[in-house]
C-alpha cells in the first residue's frame, strides 16, 4: 500500500472566543492511500499553520512540507514515517506547529493500519489493558460560586467521577483562585475527583508552593499546569515541596521533552497529547517509560471526537491510564464533527471502540459546513 495524498482542512466555529477552549476550531487531516483507505487524524495548533506545514513546497533537504515528504511512502511503516518528517521539518520543526501537523498525520496512519487490517487501533499497540475508562467532566472555570454550583449540578448526576475546573477565571488573582477551588470542592461533596488547572497562570516556584499549602485541604486529584512548560526548574522545586499530585505535559512535543518533564520536572501524572506530542506511537513510548517509574499517564484531549477517539484507543493499550479527560464545554466541532457519540454510561464509564482503526467517521455535512480552508 501507498500513500497517495494528504489533505489538510480547516473548519471552525463562526466566532473564536478569547477562551481556552481548543474545540473552537481544528485542522482536519486526512491521509489517502492507493488502497482505497483513508485515515483521519486532527492538530491542536493553530489549523492555518498546520495547513501550510502539510502544505508548503520544498526549501531545503531538511525544510520541506510533509505532504511531498510521505506521498509514495507506505502507511505501515509509522516509524519510519515520523522520522523522516522529523528530518524533513528540522530547520522549522524540531517542536511545537510542525510537530502538532506531524502528529495528525501519524494518527492518520494508524487509523489507516488499524483499516487494512480489521483491528481497533489499540491492537496494534500491544492490546487492551481495558475496554471501558471512567471519564471526568473537563469545564473551563467561570468566574462565581454560583456558576460551578450550577455546573456541578449539571454534570455530575451524570455519572462522571469528578471535574476539572481550568483556565477561564483561573490565575488572575491568588485570593481569588483559593475561592473559586473552595467553591468547587463544597459544590462537589466529598468524594468525587477535583482536579484543577492553571493554565500556566501561576509564577514563580514559591509562590506556587504557598499557593499548594493553601489549597491542600480540598483534596485535589491533581493540580495541573502551574507553570509555563519551559519552567522545569519549578516543576522540580515544587516535585518535593507538596504532596498534592502535580500533572502536566500537554505543551511538551516529541519524546525528548516529555522525557525532560518526566526526569527533570518529576512531574506526577503525565498528560501528552496525541494531537501535538507527535501522535499515538509517541504517547505510547513515554506511557512504556513512565509506566517504569509508576507514573501513570492520563492524556490531554480537548479537541473534537477525533482526538477523543485517538486517547481511547492509547488509554486501552496503555498500562498507566486510569481516566479519561471528557469535554464538556458545548462546542459545535467537539459534539458534531464526528458521527460517532462517546456516550458515558449511568456508572461515568466510556466504552472503548473495538471497530477499526480509530473506529470514527467524520461527519462530511458537519466537516463541509464549517470549513473555512481546504
Ligand atoms: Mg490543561
């Protein structure tokens, strides 16, 4: 089998809010195969530069747009694939935009292997360690008690075993944000999981340590992303100044950084993400490392139901996954763009797909009413 073309389409909502809210817009990639097979993948970057990443003609043995560096080559080999574009990124690549389009492409591929050969995706990766995960709601943090009352009161009697609470009106003001978390916790009850994210608000390793003591007592499952990802010196610090769980790792691309994050940072739980860490195989090489170390590996996912499916697939076939990050925010793409609905069952449980390959399919009317750029 032979790849034969890449397409690399941007869709997105009307209006882009100011908001952490990834599931606003997306690039759609799509990988076409002499076989008659397509994969589908998606980015969590900028979809315009991702585009032109795919896109643009050579410069340079070592510049080139990944369209022309994998066209002839087999889909197979996945490996070799995300080398060989690697390479051909270096002068522009090496991290960030031009390892998210790297990424959407490999998890094209494995949807296209999973295809040709009639097996769900985490087959391929060593099997399941599970069939079904508990998901957690992930919200963006409004900005009254009121509103996470609410919020709480929608979701949870929905079966999730916990929240998180992100971004949004997080990280403007320290008296603030021990408020809004005391809120959180009070709304919740004892009991179910509270994780809460910074959004890398937060600066300076003492500061975040006082912060840490201030909010021990609402019992968090984690506190995420306190710092920018380049700040490992304070992941390190603040690694043996708390006992509260510090998780990150949505930032880091390629094995190197997560690797980085893991040794240096001595983070507590690892969250890449499959559509910028350099996609599926490279979450399961750094699962495979920390899983050595008892880390578990929980990944980032607020995209649409592409990336959803791509963290399933991982989350079965990875031995240190033990929930699943399941947007809440109502965004057209994240609830449309694919016809596939990961419904949680009454219990918080998500099912994982055992149809080929990511066992998705974009839905085309969606896809075609809000792409903007093919
Ligand atoms: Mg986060």
């Amino acid at each position: 089998m032979k790849i034969v073309d890449v397409e690399a389409i941007v869709v997105k909502q009307p209006t882009i809010e100011d908001i952490g809210d990834g599931s606003q817009d997306t690039v759609v990639v799509r990988v076409h195969t002499d076989a008659g097979i397509t994969g589908v993948g998606e980015a969590d970057s900028s979809p315009y530069v991702v585009r032109e990443i795919i896109y643009c003609p050579a410069s340079h043995i070592v510049c080139k747009g990944l369209r022309d560096v994998i066209i002839g080559m087999d889909p197979f080999d996945i490996d070799v694939i995300y080398e060989k574009m690697y390479q051909a990124s270096y002068y522009y690549g090496r991290r960030s935009a031009a390892i998210h389009a790297i990424s959407a492409i490999e998890m094209a591929l494995w949807d296209i292997k999973g295809k040709a050969l009639g097996l769900p995706v985490y087959k391929l990766l060593g099997g399941a360690f599970r069939t079904e995960i508990p998901a957690y709601c992930s919200v963006l943090m409004p900005d009254s008690e009121d509103e996470i009352k609410r919020i709480v009161d929608t979701y949870m009697p929905q079966g999730y075993c916990g929240i998180k609470f992100g971004w949004g009106a997080l990280g403007y003001d320290l008296d603030t944000d021990v408020k809004l978390i005391a809120a959180c916790r009070k709304a919740l009850g004892k009991g179910p999981r509270l994780m809460i994210d910074i959004g890398m608000r937060w600066t300076g390793a003492k500061t975040v340590i006082r912060m840490c003591e201030r909010i021990r007592e609402f019992d968090l499952t984690w506190l995420e992303e306190p710092f920018s990802p380049d700040y490992l010196d304070g992941y390190r610090r603040l690694a043996t100044a708390t006992d509260i769980s510090i998780a990150a790792g949505e930032e880091q691309g390629t094995l190197y950084e997560l690797m980085e994050l893991l040794d240096t940072g001595g983070v507590d739980i690892l969250q890449p993400d499959m559509a910028r860490c350099g996609g599926i195989g490279i979450a399961k090489k750094i699962s495979d490392i920390a899983a050595l170390k008892d880390i578990p590996v929980i990944p980032h996912a607020f995209k649409t139901g592409i990336l959803m499916s791509a963290s399933l697939q991982f989350i079965a076939a990875a031995k240190n996954a033990f929930i699943l990050e399941y947007i809440c925010q109502e965004t057209v793409l994240s609830k449309r763009l694919i016809k596939h609905h990961f419904n949680i069952d009454a219990h918080g449980i998500i099912h994982i797909p055992d149809q080929p390959g990511l066992g998705i399919e974009v839905d085309e009317d969606v896809l075609e009413e809000y792409c903007v750029l093919k």
